[in-house]
C-alpha cells in the first residue's frame, strides 16, 4: 500500500502545466545557452546555484529536469577534453548535483545501466556511455526513477519526525 501511495504522489507531481514547464524551459535554456566549461566550475555561478536551491525545494521543477534527459538539444557547456554537453547530459548533471547522487552510483537492476558504469570507470570519456543510457529509453526511465529515488529520499530525512535520527 505504502509503495502505490508513493507511486501516485510521484505521478501527480510529474504533471506540469504549460506555463510551468515554459518558465522552466527558459530558465534550464538561458543557462544551457551560457559559455562555460564543466572543468572552469560553471555550476558554482551564483545563477547555476539559484537554480540548484530552487529544484531542491521544487519537485516540478526536478521533475522538468529529468525529463529532459533524453533531449539531445545543443549548449554551449563544454565537457573538459571532450564537447559540448547535450541538453540531457546537462539535466543530468544537474540532477546529480541537486541530489548529491552520481549516475555511476547506480543501483538497481538494469543490466544495461550497470554495463554502462563500469565502462565509464575504465574508459574516457566518461559521458559516452551515459549518451547511450539516455537514448535507450528503458534505460533512460531507469534512470530517472534512480534519480527521482534520491530525490525524494533526500525530501524524507527532512521531516521533523527523522531529524533526530542520524544515518550511520
């Protein structure tokens, strides 16, 4: 019972509005459209962090992030060594950072996923494999769900009743 309370909370948070998701385009856009390089610490400009705080506290706005892991739309964020990131591998490092959580700390049971990280701890670049995570979209909506997952476990230890237990 627990699982499908939480299954339909996810699903009603995932319904954007038009205007919702407009205002959050452009945001995710003006920022993607930036020159800066992941190595320079672009995501330590203060209109990056703004952004950070507002989806830690906004789950539509997550949510409109992880939707965009399959696009592969142009920004001008460079990927140290390598190219620019698409549109999707922003939105996941973005979430990666809102959530604290690596796509190579992966768990779960996708075989592809997991196949995928340990490529990317042998192998540069490391973001190659991760395309080809985001083009599948099975693997693509696995992910999304580990990182959603993070998400709102991360929302959870936040509640007052949790506060004074601490994780060991």
């Amino acid at each position: 019972m627990k699982m499908i309370f939480t299954l339909l909370f996810t699903l009603s948070l995932t319904v954007l509005s038009a205007n919702e998701i407009s205002a959050y385009s452009k945001s995710f856009e003006i920022l993607s459209q930036k020159p800066g390089c992941t190595g320079a610490k672009v995501f330590q400009r203060s209109e990056w962090q703004d952004f950070f705080h507002a989806a830690k506290k906004d789950p539509k706005l997550f949510e409109f992030l992880l939707s965009k892991f399959p696009d592969r739309g142009t920004t001008k964020i460079h990927i140290c060594n390598w190219e620019n990131a698409s549109q999707g591998l922003l939105a996941v490092m973005s979430v990666e950072i809102i959530t604290g959580r690596s796509w190579m700390s992966y768990v779960g049971d996708d075989p592809e996923i997991r196949n995928a990280v340990k490529a990317a701890e042998t192998h540069f670049p490391r973001h190659s494999p991760l395309k080809k995570i985001l083009e599948d979209p099975k693997c693509c909506r696995e992910l999304q769900n580990f990182f959603r997952r993070a998400y709102h476990g991360q929302k959870q230890l936040k509640r007052p009743q949790t506060q004074n237990h601490r994780r060991r």
